[in-house]
C-alpha cells in the first residue's frame, strides 16, 4: 500500500472520528438540556406545592381585592412600590401585599425563563397555564395599581408575557390530551350537588 492511500486513509479515519465525537458531543447536550428542563419542572412543582406559595395564594384569593378596597393599604402599597416610608399598618396589609409579591415575582422569573427558553415553553404551558391565568386573574388589579403607583409599566412584564403565552396555549389547546389515542370510558356512580346559582 502507497504512503498516499495510507495518508488519505488516515484522513479519512480522522474525519470519522471527530464526526463521530461531535455527533456524542450533540446527544449529550440534549440528555444534558433535558434533564435540566426536568429540574426546573421539578423545582417548580415544588415551589408551587411548598405551604408558603400555597398561603399566599390563599392570601391573594380570598384577601387582596377587599384590602385594594382600602385607602390606607393602598397607601401602604403605593409607599412600597415607590421606596418610600410606608404608613404604619396592621400585619395583615403587610401579609397580604407580601403574598402579592411573592406570588408576582414567582411569576415573573417564570416568564423570564419560557422567554429565553431555559425551560420548554410547550412542556410547562401544558402543565401549568391554567395555573398562571388564575394568578393573572387575580394580581390584575394590584399590577396595574403598583405600575400606576410607581411610574413603572415594566412591573411584572415577564409575568404579563407568561399570561400571554398561557391564554394563546390554552386558546390553541383546547384539551392537551393527545389527538388519535383513545379516551377510556369512565361513569359516576356518585349524586352530584347542584351547581351553584352564582357560577
């Protein structure tokens, strides 16, 4: 065999081999990324389950539109939101406005990592934009207010981007279960309590 096939025979086994690692190199960084998507996942199951995401939420829900009802927690709010000396309040203004803020901040790093596709934007909607348009629903009025009262529309921009993207998905996926795969047949033995007039 000539020294110039046993050259171009070299080059070529070469050409294999670092097309060979480059293509381990490309699976790995995708078993890499997915298991960094599942932690995330992971990381916000939790935080959504953990007992103070849960208060806040309960906070929110049943306390926060009553208090934006009120001169002085709106004063209170508006001090905060603009650095300044707030008002001396009792601690369910201060509890409340800080289950406010949680919940708009978890939010807001939410939207901030499906904007520069950290976590899967498909993967998370499907299993939480149901979620985040109740939040939505419910921080509505004290986003616009603190926005209002601190001179700043960016507050809580990431959150209101993540609101986007839940209403498009939800609107774009009216049931995520998987077209094609059979429903099972499921019937309920139990009576049902009347809905209520209000709903």
């Amino acid at each position: 065999m000539s020294l110039e096939v046993l050259n171009t025979l070299g080059t070529l086994v070469t050409v294999v081999i670092v097309a060979t690692t480059a293509i381990a190199a490309l699976v790995q960084l995708r078993h890499l990324r997915a298991s960094n998507e599942i932690s995330a996942l992971l990381t916000v199951a939790h935080e959504f389950q953990s007992n103070a995401f849960r208060e806040s939420l309960h906070q929110v829900d049943y306390h926060l539109a009553r208090m934006l009802g009120e001169p002085l927690f709106r004063e209170y709010a508006a001090s905060v939101a603009r650095n300044l000396k707030p008002p001396d309040v009792g601690p369910e203004y201060v509890e409340v406005r800080r289950a406010a803020v949680l919940i708009g901040n978890a939010s807001e790093e939410l939207g901030l990592l499906i904007k520069h596709r950290t976590v899967d934007k498909d993967l998370f909607l499907d299993r939480y934009s149901t979620t985040i348009l109740h939040m939505w629903a419910r921080l509505t009025p004290f986003v616009a207010f603190v926005r209002a009262a601190s001179g700043d529309p960016a507050r809580f921009e990431n959150f209101e981007y993540l609101v986007v993207c839940a209403q498009d998905w939800e609107r774009e996926h009216p049931s995520s279960y998987p077209q094609g795969v059979r429903h099972l047949e499921i019937d309920n033995a139990l009576p049902v309590p009347p809905m209520p007039a209000s709903a």
